[in-house]
C-alpha cells in the first residue's frame, strides 16, 4: 500500500475542472477543495503510514476524511498519470481500520446487502412495503444513516435465478453433456451459437431480476445456450466498504466454483459492469496465492455483456440483420468502473449493431452515486451535485429536445447509475441489452 501513495508525484491533474471532461476526481471538482483530491488522500495516508507524525494515526480525523469523501469511483486509478489507485488503497486502510475499530453498522450492513436481500426475498411483499412505507422505511434510514430524500431499493417478487429456472423447466431439452459440463448448475437450452455463463450478479438477480430475463432472452433469441451457474455473489459491496476478509470469501467461492467451467469459448457473461469487472480487477489480488492463476484465467474470461456481444459480431455470429433498422436516439453514460477499466466503446460498438441508432456519449464521469456513496446522508447533497456538474443537465437537455417520433433511451449499464439518473431528473434510464432487446426483429 505504501509503494502505492508514493506513486503520487504531486502535480496535481486530480485537480482537474469539469471543463476538461472524465472522471478524476468527482470529490475535488465538485468541491474545489484540496482535501477531496486523490493528491490529499495519498499525501495523507503516506504520512499515517510512514511517521504517524503530528498526531496522525488509523483514528486521525484527516484520515477519516479522506477516505469518507473518496467515490471509490477507479477515476485516478486510469486517468491519474502515476495512476494512483485509491479505490483499491482506500479498501486496504479501511478494513486495517475495521480491524481495529470495528466495522461500523452502515459498512456491516451494505456489505452484506446480498444476504439481507436473499433473506428479504423470502417475504418479498412484506420486505418491499417495509422498504416504501413512510414510516417503516424512515426508521429503517435512520438506523443505517441513509438520505432521507433517497428511496430504499424494492426486491423483484421473483428473482432472475428463479424466473430463469421456472422458465426452463418448460424447455425439456438438456444434453448429456451440458448436464456433465454444469453439474449442479441449472439451466440450459440447446442452439447452435455456443454456450456461454450468465453471471447473475446480486443487483440484477434480487432487485431487476426482469432485466437478467431480458438479457437471458436476447442471448437465446440470438441462437446462445445460456447457463445460470451456481455462484456466490460479486463481493461489489464488501469491496467498496473495505471489509476484505468478507470479499476474499466471496471470490475465493466464485473461483472455486467457475473457474473449471468457464472458458474463452463458454465465457462468463456479466450484466453489471462493477460486478463482473471484480472478476479481473480485484479478484486476482483478493484470493489465496496458490488460486491466483485460474483466478486471472478466469477474469480473462469474464466479459461485459458489450465486449461478448461486439466479439459474437466479428465473428460474424450476431449481425444488423438480427435488428430492426428503424431510427433510434441513444444516450449513453458509462459506469465509472467500466470507464476506467474498459471504457465505452465497446457498447457504442454493440449499438453500431443497430443501423437506425444515433448514440450519443454523455461526457459525464461518475454518476455521483457510487453504490451505497450517494445513498448515506452525509453524502447526499455531494452525489447530487457530481450528478449536476454534466449528467443531469445532459439528460435534461436530450429529454427535452427529443423528436417524439423517434424513440429516445437514456442508457446506463450501472444499477446506482439509474437510480441516480431518476432521483436526479426523473427519467427512466435503461441498461443498454434492454434497447438491444427491443431493437430484436
Ligand atoms: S494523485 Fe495522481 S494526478 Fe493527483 S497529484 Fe498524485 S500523481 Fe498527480
Ligand atoms: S477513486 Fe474516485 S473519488 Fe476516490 S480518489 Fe480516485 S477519482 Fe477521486
């Protein structure tokens, strides 16, 4: 960790303004202010880390407050010239802080959200009018420190998992062999494309289970055998709150559980981008060292769902003539994981599948709600002001000057990023394979 602040050398392009467009870093720009820059955070955490000097320990408020007010959004960690990665310094320092502090109530409970919701699930009607009754749901805000103003997230009544196995039971055809190659996993269908695995992250899979079923669609549409496989959840959530110990479980799981089936042939398929791209950014490092081979194997072959669809295109296994012509507006803002790992272009690649479609980039960094971030009251004010710095205004502005005899999407491949976009304008983003899945002939 140490090795990592000192990569910061100081000249200060984490003090960049809006003007000049991307990420790095939505702290400091929102707030012109030096200790919400990476710079500060890495200046802070060397001194912690090195001298302790002038007072400052793992307690020291300065640290505190560096650490609360970073998005966790990967903005420095490819636009920073030394690329600095804060997101992954910041996780480290927290759980050596969980570790001698405790875990506090908000960071236990969010980065457990998955099991909670798993629970929920069992009485979904009851969990969802708890989660949307004025007073039940203010008392549930309070107790977690979450924005009054924010809304709890509803579960779907079914969930993915479920609605794809029920829905299987009505294809009877299951070959000996994918029985072999899925063991428990369960559910195929046979076409000729290839199979591929369909990660089905904890978002998509509890709360808009119907987007994973739009996406398992339009992939067996397209002539793919997809697998659900038995996995464990992402870990997302226990990354962003920096309790390691719980991811490492969760990815030492994940690994044990897919790295023999997947493939560069059957890849594993990801809706939600911070999800699946734990698989190759994070995963490698957070499993025991004797598993971190098939770990990078199996991030290898770990893929949004944009990069397989573009791959499935140059092969010349998906094309135009799957998809209606007709015109179509898109427009889009990436998630800010995505943006620093892989960037966009794939998706405006898979768009380009759509010969009617003007997609239109929104110059936007991160959304400003950062997975649980713009949920917790302290920081609400500061997630809706990113939101405004671009992307509210974007979408504002597209809405209004929309033709209204030419379909217009606001796309966000970002579960948070939605639910930014409709608390910030009141517009109903859509993931991207729901345009895909429309624009189906
Ligand atoms: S964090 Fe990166 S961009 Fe900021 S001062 Fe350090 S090296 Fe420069
Ligand atoms: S992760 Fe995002 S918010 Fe945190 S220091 Fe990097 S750019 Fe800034």
């Amino acid at each position: 960790m140490i090795c990592s602040v000192e990569q910061c050398n100081g000249a200060g392009d984490c003090r960049k303004s809006t003007l000049i467009g991307g990420t790095l870093c939505p702290s400091y720009k929102v707030s012109h202010n030096e200790t919400m820059s990476t710079r500060a955070r890495a200046n802070i955490i060397r001194e912690t880390l090195t001298h302790g000097i002038n007072g400052l320990t793992l307690e020291a408020p300065e640290l505190q407050e560096v650490l609360d007010s970073c998005l966790a959004c990967k903005g420095c960690r490819s636009e920073c010239p030394s690329n600095v990665d804060m997101t992954r310094i910041r996780a480290e320092l927290l759980q050596q802080i969980h570790d001698h502090k405790g875990t506090p109530l908000r960071s236990w409970m969010v980065a457990r959200m998955a099991s909670v919701q798993q629970l929920g699930h069992i009485v979904a009607p009851l969990y969802n009018l708890m989660a949307t009754w004025k007073l039940s749901s203010s008392i549930i805000k309070r107790i977690v420190s979450f924005a009054p103003e924010r809304n709890i997230p509803t579960l779907s009544l079914k969930t993915m998992r479920s609605q794809w196995s029920s829905c299987g039971g009505q294809q009877s055809a299951v070959s000996r062999q994918q029985k072999k190659l899925t063991h428990s996993h369960i559910h195929t269908f046979t076409h000729s494309q290839g199979t591929l695995f369909l990660f089905a992250d904890e978002f998509t899979n509890y709360m808009e289970a119907e987007l994973g079923i739009t996406f398992a669609n339009l992939l067996t549409r397209l002539g793919y055998n997809v697998i659900i496989p038995k996995h464990v959840e992402s870990g997302r959530a226990a990354i962003s709150k920096g309790c390691l110990k719980l991811a490492k479980k969760y990815a030492t799981r994940n690994v044990e559980l897919l790295a023999d089936i997947v493939s560069d042939e059957s890849p594993l398929v990801g809706i939600e981008p911070s999800c699946i791209l734990s698989f190759r950014d994070e995963y490698p490092d957070l499993v025991p060292i004797a598993m971190r081979k098939k770990a990078k194997q199996l991030g290898n072959n770990a893929l949004l769902f944009d990069e397989f669809l573009v791959r499935e295109m140059k092969k010349g296994n998906i094309s135009p003539d799957d998809f209606k012509d007709t015109p179509v507006e898109i427009w889009l803002h990436g998630h800010c994981h995505q943006k620093a790992l892989v960037g966009i272009e794939k998706t405006v690649e898979m768009f380009s599948l759509l010969s009617g479609a003007t997609v239109h980039r929104i110059a936007s960094g991160c959304c400003g709600m950062a997975g649980s971030f713009g949920y917790e009251k302290e920081h609400y004010k500061t997630s809706l002001a990113i939101g405004e710095m671009i992307l509210f205004p974007t979408v504002r502005k597209a809405v209004s000057g929309s033709n209204e005899s030419v379909p217009m999407f606001v796309a966000a491949p970002g579960t948070s990023c939605r639910q930014q976009i409709l608390d910030g304008t009141g517009v109903h983003a859509v993931h991207p394979i729901e345009i895909m899945y429309r624009m189906l002939k």
